[in-house]
C-alpha cells in the first residue's frame, strides 16, 4: 500500500516535464498528455520544408534557440520551396490548391551575384560579429559577392492538385500563400528543437538528422535558386568577463585633477574673511525663528481648542443619534417579535392544515371518500340478443378481429366484410346467427369458419406428428412420465372420443373432416366432432402435446368441456338441426369452438409472435415518451433560466438606484453619516430576505410548472421529488440548454406532427397485439362495474357483474380517518379540500354508530342482480365521467388515470359509435334481413318465419323432385308408381303417403294434410318468438 501511495504522489506531483516541449512543472497525466499534443503537431509539419528548414539551421551559429528560430522564419516566410503545396489566388479571386514545381530566379540574378547592380535594397544582408578590421572587411565583402535577392522578384511554377481542371502555370510570389497555422514560429521552435542540440555552447544540427536527411550531400540550390544566407555569428561566451570600457581613460583624467588642488586653496582664504558676517546673520535669524515658531504654537493652541469643541459637538450629536436608533431598533425588534409570533401561529394551523390535507388526500377505498360526485347514467344495451349472453358475443366478436385473419375469415365473407366495419358483423353477421334460424344464414357462415379452421389445423398437426413419430418405448416412458393413463376418468373420456370418432369411418367410409359440409351435414358433423373431441389424445403424439401444445391433455378440450357440462344440449342436437336451437346454446357452441381453436399450435405460436410485438412496442413507446419529456424538461429549464436572467437584471436595477440614492442622501448629510450606514446594513438585511423569498417562489413555479407538463395523473407519484428532484435536475439541463439551438416554429411543428404520428402507430401496434394476448378492462368503479372498450365495437362499455358483491359494499361508508378527525377537533365543521363542509359525512357515521349499538353483527347478504351491459356514446358523457370519478379512491383512481390515457383513442370510437344497433327502441322491426357472404340468403323471406326443420324439408323435397326429374327426363329409369305426375303433386303439396300398391300395408302409412301441416309450422313460428 505504501509503494502504491508513494507511486500515487509521485504521478500527481508537479515534478513532470513534457519529453518533447520540454514544459516543467506538470503532473504525470498533463507531460503524457503534453507529449502527445507535441508529437501529433510534429506530424503535421510540412514535409517539403523539412530539408530546407534542417538545411538553414546548420548556417546558423547561435547560442540560443529562439535566435536560430527567428532568422530561419524571417528567411522562409516569404519564400516556397518545391514540392511545397501553397494556396494560388487566381485573377478572380478564387484560391486554387497547388504543388511548387520549380522556383524561377529573376533574370539578372547573375549580374546582381558579380556585383554588376547599380543599388540593392535593404533586404541585403550584411553582418559581421568579428572586431577585427580584416575580419569585418572581409564578411563585408563576401556581403557584397552573396547579395540576397528580393524574395518577391522570384516565380514559382505550380500545377493544380486537380489536374483534370486546370493546367501547369507560372505565377508571381505575390499570388502564393501558405495555409493558416500551417508554417509558425511555435511549430518550428517545437521542430528545431527535436533535430538541435547544444555543442560547445553553440547550438548545432544533430548528427543524426543530418545523416538521416542526407543535408552534407544536398546543396541549397537543389531546392532554391539562391546562394546560402549568411546569418550572424555569436559565441556563447562573448558576454560573460569582458573587460570595463573605463578603463583606457585613467590616464587623461590626471591632469584636470592637478589643477582643480591649486583652485582649493585659494576659495578657502575667501571663505575664513566671511565667516564673521556670516555668524551674525545667523544669529539674527535664529531670533526670528524663535519668535516664528511661538507664533506657530499659540496658532496650534487655537485649532487644537476649535477641535475639541467640535469633537464635543459631534459626540453630543452620535449620542442623539445614537438613541434615536436604539429606539427604532427597539421598536424593530417588538413588531419583528410580534410577526414572528404570528407567523408561528399561522405556520402551525398551516402544518395542521398539510397534515389533514396529506391524511385526506390519501388513497382509500372508494366508498370511503367523502366528495364523490353522481357518475353518468350509462345508457342500457338493449339488443335482439338476451342480457345475459351479450358478453360472450362481445368475446366471440374480439375473437373474430384478432384471429379472423389468420383463419382466413375473409374466405366465408368474400363480399366486403371487412374488420373495419364491424357494425354489419355485428348485427347482420352475429346477432342474426344467435336469433335467427336460417338455414343459409350466418350461422351457417359462421360454423363453416370454426369447423373449416379446426378441420385444416389438426391435419397439419397429424402431418407434424407423422413426421416426428418416435419409438413405442419413447412414448410409453414419456406418457407414463405425463401419467395420462393413470386417471381412470380421462381413460374412460378418450375412449369413448375414440368411438365417436371411427362412426363416420365404419358408416360412412372416411374421416369427419373429409364429409361434405354444407348446410344441411352441418348439425350432424358438429354433433360428431363435439362427441369425437379428445380422440386425437394418444401415446403417440404425447410428445408433441407436451412440447407444441404446452402438455395438451383430454380434458383441456373446449368441446369435450362442452360434452360433459351440457350433456342435454348433446341430446337435443342428435334431435334437432343447430339452426333451431336457442340463442343461448348457440352461443355455448360458438364458445367452445373458440376455446378449440385457441389450443391449436397454430394459434399458440401467434399468440407467443403477438406477445413479443407487444413487448416491442411498449419498448419503443417508452423511450419516444422518455425522449419527449426529456425535451419539455429541457424547454422548461430554458425558461426558468430566462425568468432567472430578467430577476437578476430587475435586482441590478433597483440596487443601482437605492446607491445613487443613498450617494444623494450622503451629499446632503454628512453628519448623519453613521445612521445611514447602519440603514444600508438594515436594506442588506431586507434584500437578502426578498432573495429568500424569490427563492422560495421560484422553487414553487418550477413545481407547478413541472406538474403542469406532467399533467394531473402523475402529480401524486411525483410527491417530494417534483420539489426537490426538479431543482437538481434544473441545474443540471441549464447547461445542456445553454449550448442547443431554438427551433424554429416550422421545425418544432413538423418534429411534433412526426412525434404525434410515430405515438399513434405504436398505440396501433400496441392495440393489435393486446388483442391478440390478452384483453382486460379499462377499471372499476365505486359499484364494481367494468369498464371496456373493444377494437371490434366502437364505444364505452359498462359491465355490471354483481357476483361475489354483498350489499354493505355498494353503500358508502366512513373511513377511521374521518371518525379519528370528529373524535380530536371540537369545532363544529370539518372543511374539505373544496371548501365544502362535512356535515353530511358526521350524520351518516352517528347513525352507523347507532344503529351498531342498537343491531346485532349481521351477515351481509349477497347481491341477486342481473348481469347487464350499458355503454356511453357521446364526448359530453365521458367528459362528466371523468369529472366524477374520484382520485382518491383506489379503483376510481386507476380508471380515471386508464380513461385519460385512452382519452383521444375513445373520442374517435364515440364518433362512429352506432346507437341503434345497441338500443333498439320498443317499436317492433321490420323482418327484412340483407344476404350474407355466400349468397345463401337471397331469396326474400315472408313475414312469418319457418322453423328450420321445416327448411331443410322443403328443401329435400326439391332435391327429390329435381333428381326424379333428371332420371325421367335422362330416360335412366322411373318411380315405381302407377301415376308419375300424381306422385310428385303429392310430394309438392307436403302429403307423403305410398303410392306403390305393392308396398301398401294396412292402407296409408302416413298423410300429412295441410292444415295440420299449418298448424304445426304455426306452433314453431310461436316457439321461436317466444325465444326471442
């Protein structure tokens, strides 16, 4: 540990330097960090300048760094060497990147070199750091021979780096330019530093760039047409022990120094004649000095006595001052005790009032609030159908819209039946199916779909269960694992399946599901696949039960659930046609169909697909919606940073004039110049209590702004936090605010139209695979009713279920809350948080509390109600539901927060909503009904309705004559009766009697007249009627 502390120290102390600037004085980090910096900057060095530069540096003969950095850049700035890329400023103005090709010299460069010129310019350089005259006559001369020329004179011939655009060409100097930054005297500090070092106290080229660059072997006319410069020469030793200039002059300086003794002696015989005179001036002026500083004294006396009187003085006027402030003090500091006092008393009956706020506000059950308003009264289903069945055809409906698609519902209704307009599949589709007794009608439809669908799912599952057939072992060991043969009862159930199921095979030649299905089989076939339900459970597809189906056993059948609790309806189906039955066992059937379906593999991998879209979109909904809060947060921190600048500004102002007043006021008084110091320090004290309180304000309107934007579901969860979370948060987003952009008004209307269009197809998604999963209702209210709403039926839905309810839940009652409140306060009323009184609430409990002494503890009885459906179809009436709904109750509560949520969503299903559909008014209808999908229902009915058995009759009574037509008119053969045209008058006229003498046996069999024929179609049309 202390190796690694000591380790620790040493990386963070200042004893690091940069490897490459050599910068002292850095922590471990900051010299790493320096050195990469360094280095990266190294590498953006041009490289066309590197040779150049290094060449230059071993011409020069410099004891410091800097120096050699200043006469290389003052060389190079205004001069471009080739293979250099340099910005070229075309006669347009435009800058074109370019590569120096060649450097051409001016034309009398040769002359100017032999010294043929007439005058050079100042840019000639000339320096000789020798003292000796030859030394300096010579490096004069040499000046002379290697005159440099003005770097503007030269050309540059350069080629464009896009060469397909332009062409190589010759321009002036003035036309080229480095990039910014790109050449600095910092970048070629940093480079001469990394290829120099100190020798002999002269800096000097390191070897080793010099072999590595090749500079011995390259000459300085390979990349520029000049001669070398000549820099200047200074040693390092040249300052250091040079001996004083002073020194030669010595001898010059004697001889005015001997004559200067002899002028001495002279002016001292002078001086000794007037010292007499002198002393007696001097004496008088002491006199006069003497009586001068009495004078002086007598004069201090006098100001010293004017000041102490004034001292006096203003010491009497502090103390008047003095107790004029003491008593304001005082005066201060009773009425400061008195408001504090009250505002102690206010603060406490404001606790108080919190505290029976925060008890009120409480969640509790919903008959225990004291503030519930009358809900709507929803308007009452009122349908063909009977009350009692209307929510299992809602079910078979929702069904239908989920899985209708993956059955291919559209198949049975090819002519426009979507899932967008289920109105007409509601009533002309499942309401005629359920009352009606047509036997091409929709019910008809309807038990194609169901048996079709099942039909075609289990043979793609025998397909599957061929192909992965295992051995007999395999299966005994695994149908003893799943103990299905050990319960005597599932045994006794499968075989008895299994009988049902070889019926059609022993008479009538195939599977169930290969008969003919049409309208007239559809009983008998949906009588034998209920009994034959449970005979595909065997040994051999048990492991495929248990890994498709989720352990499918017999009992989990839908129909075979159907079988055993409704043997009756069995019987009377064996009897009667289905389209004859009651709307009620219509519906148990249409029941247990769904049920069947569900447990297909099929409909199970949907299912399992459906959930993990839900999850998906729920996903993404919550970080749309994250993301859309982040941004009102962020919007509201711009404006209470906004709100904060225009305080600040406003206290700045009011500051500025209360110091100019003060200013003014001090001009005025200068005596009274210690009370309106303490005055300031009173206005100090008073301004830091109105920045308290604008604190204590702007912490409220960041609340109520939040809760604002959060809308009023969430204020109750936000709790504490939207006071102090928001204020953190707040700090936190005022930066990220500072730097983002205002949008424009376009811009945030466009993002919010996509953010809104993003939200609903999501909702749509999210909509679609709940009905696919899992369908639940919106809450409950106070009375226990569900609320629903359903993709299949527009509307506001209201179950009420009153099974397992008593009567003392239905009524409301006190909470303890309101008992321990009369009990503790004496005071008359209690106000609520409305301001209403709780009278009302006081009288209920007294006569609770009385009638509990008077009656002894009774059983509460169950509710005996009806299950009914109502709905609500108008924006009015769930506006006034929401209003009613209480949120402190816990169920109100929850359904109040689902209503608003689901708010758009409703409206848009109210404004479709069809209210003749499900509150059919007292008068009778019309008996006149559209035709269905197929086709089967358009020849026109009468008024009086015939019973299904007698429709399927009359309809084997055409089938008869049409067929005996055929073979007569196919000379194939003929009816064995005397009279043909007797026969068939007779089998028209509904009168079947044997007409064959031969077969005759004591007289007619069976005759059948017309009236009895009317009476009992009379009977029946009475029967249904009355069933529905």
């Amino acid at each position: 540990f202390s190796d690694f502390f000591e380790r620790t120290i040493l990386c963070n102390s200042l004893v690091w330097s940069c490897a490459v600037t050599g910068k002292p004085g850095l922590t471990y980090q900051e010299a790493l960090e320096s050195e990469k910096k360094a280095r990266q900057n190294l590498q953006s060095f041009p490289e066309a300048l590197i040779i150049p530069v290094l060449s230059l540096a071993t011409l020069t003969h410099r004891s410091r760094l800097h120096e050699i950095c200043d006469e290389i850049f003052a060389y190079v700035k205004d001069r471009y060497f080739v293979g250099e890329t340099v910005e070229v400023v075309r006669n347009n103005g435009a800058r074109l990147q370019c590569k120096i090709l060649e450097v051409i010299a001016p034309p009398h460069h040769n002359g100017m070199a032999n010294g043929h010129a007439g005058s050079t310019d100042g840019d000639t350089i000339v320096i000789s750091d020798s003292d000796d005259s030859e030394t300096h006559n010579s490096s004069a001369q040499n000046g002379e021979k290697k005159a440099i020329i003005d770097p503007s004179l030269f050309k540059y011939k350069v080629q464009p780096i896009k060469k397909e655009l332009y062409e190589t060409v010759v321009v002036k100097a003035s036309q080229l330019s480095r990039r910014k930054h790109l050449f600095s005297r910092d970048r070629l500090k940093l480079f001469l530093k990394q290829h120099c070092e100190p020798h002999d106290g002269v800096i000097k080229t390191k070897a080793t760039s010099i072999a590595k660059y090749n500079l011995a072997e390259q000459s300085f006319s390979c990349f520029f047409p000049d001669d070398p410069p000549t820099f200047i020469f200074s040693p390092a030793s040249r300052r250091r022990g040079r001996p004083p200039k002073r020194a030669s002059t010595s001898l010059e300086d004697e001889i005015p120094a001997k004559r200067n003794t002899q002028g001495n002696k002279s002016k001292v015989a002078r001086e000794k004649t007037r010292f007499p005179k002198l002393k007696e001036d001097m004496q008088a002026m002491a006199f006069e000095k003497a009586k001068l500083k009495q004078e002086k004294a007598n004069a201090i006396e006098a100001k010293k006595k004017e000041k102490e009187d004034k001292e006096k003085k203003r010491e009497e006027l502090k103390k008047i001052v003095e107790e004029e402030r003491m008593k304001k003090k005082e005066e201060k500091e009773r009425l400061k005790i008195e408001k504090e006092k009250e505002r102690e008393k206010l603060r406490e009956e404001k606790r108080k009032y919190v505290e029976y706020l925060k008890q009120w506000s409480k969640p509790r059950e919903d008959m225990e609030c004291d503030d519930l308003k009358e809900l709507p009264v929803p308007i009452p289903v009122k349908t063909r159908l009977p009350p009692e069945i209307f929510g299992d055809a809602l079910m078979v409906l929702e069904f239908l819209y989920a899985f209708g698609e993956l059955f291919d519902l559209q198949d049975e209704f090819p002519e426009g039946v979507t899932l967008g307009k289920l109105s007409f599949l509601w009533q002309e589709v499942l309401e005629e199916a359920l009352v009606g007794n047509d036997t091409e009608g929709p019910l008809c439809e309807l038990l194609f779909f169901f048996l079709t669908a099942i039909f075609q799912a289990m043979a793609e599952e025998e397909e599957e269960v061929a192909k992965d057939q295992i051995a007999d072992a395999e299966t005994k060991d695994l149908t003893e694992a799943l103990d299905e043969d050990a319960d005597p009862t599932k045994s006794a159930l499968s075989a008895v399946a299994t009988l049902a199921a070889a019926w059609p095979q022993l008479h009538q030649g195939c599977n169930l599901k290969n008969l003919d299905l049409d309208s007239c089989t559809l009983s008998e076939i949906l009588r034998l696949h209920i009994l034959a339900s449970g005979a595909d459970v065997t040994s051999a597809n048990a492991k495929y039960r248990y890994q498709k189906r989720g352990g499918f056993d017999a009992t989990d059948d839908a129909c075979m659930e159907l079988r055993l609790s409704n043997p009756g309806l069995l019987k009377k189906l064996s009897s009667t046609s289905v389209y004859d039955l009651l709307p009620g066992e219509k519906m148990k059937i249409l029941h247990a169909l769904c049920g069947k379906l569900l447990t297909l593999v099929s409909t199970r991998d949907f299912i399992e697909d459906s959930v993990d879209v839900l999850r998906q979109a729920k996903q993404e909904f919550r970080e749309l919606k994250a993301e859309q809060h982040r941004k009102e947060r962020e919007a509201a921190a711009a404006r209470i940073r906004k709100r904060k600048e225009q305080r600040l500004k406003e206290q700045e102002l009011k500051m500025k004039e209360k110091q100019e007043k003060l200013k003014e006021e001090e001009q005025r008084n200068p005596a009274v110049e210690v009370s309106i110091g303490e005055e300031e320090r009173e206005d100090l004290d008073t301004s830091t209590e109105s920045k308290e309180m604008e604190r204590k304000e702007q912490d409220m309107d960041t609340v109520t702004e939040d809760e604002e934007e959060l809308g009023p579901n969430k204020k109750r969860g936000r709790g504490r936090r939207g006071q102090n979370g928001y204020k953190e948060f707040t700090r936190q987003e005022e930066t990220t605010c500072e730097k983002s952009e205002p949008l424009t008004a376009e811009d945030e209307e466009a993002l919010k139209q996509e953010q809104q269009k993003k939200e609903k197809e999501l909702l749509e998604k999210i909509q679609n695979a709940t009905a696919c999963t899992n369908i639940t209702p919106l809450g409950r209210d106070r009375l226990y009713r569900r609320y629903w709403i359903f993709l299949s039926v527009p509307g506001l839905f209201v179950e009420e279920d009153y099974s397992g309810l008593t009567e003392d839940m239905l009524l409301p009652r006190t909470s303890s809350f309101q008992n321990s409140v009369q009990s503790c306060t004496n005071e008359p009323q209690v106000f609520s948080k409305t301001g209403e009184s709780l009278k009302s609430s006081e009288s209920t409990s007294n006569i609770d509390q009385d009638s509990h002494t008077s009656v002894v503890v009774e059983v509460p009885r169950p509710v005996y109600k009806p299950n009914r459906w109502c709905f609500y179809n108008s924006r009015e009436q769930l506006d006034q539901l929401l209003e009613a709904l209480n949120s402190r109750g816990h169920r109100e509560s929850a359904l109040k927060e689902t209503l608003l949520q689901e708010k758009s969503r409703i409206y848009e299903q109210l404004r479709s909503f069809p209210v003749e559909k499900f509150h059919i008014p007292d008068k009778p209808q019309s008996d006149i009904r559209p035709p269905s999908g197929r086709g089967r229902m358009q020849n026109a009915h009468d008024g009086s309705y015939i019973s299904a058995e007698k429709q399927l009759e009359l309809r084997l009574r055409d089938f008869l004559l049409d067929i005996e037509d055929r073979i007569y008119q196919g000379t194939l053969g003929a009816i064995k009766v005397t009279d043909r045209q007797s026969w068939r008058a007779a089998l028209e006229h509904g009168r079947y009697e044997f007409l064959n003498d031969e077969n005759k046996e004591n007289g007619i069999i069976k005759t059948v007249n017309e009236e009895s024929e009317e009476m009992e179609t009379d009977d029946q049309d009475k029967f249904i009627v009355k069933d529905r």
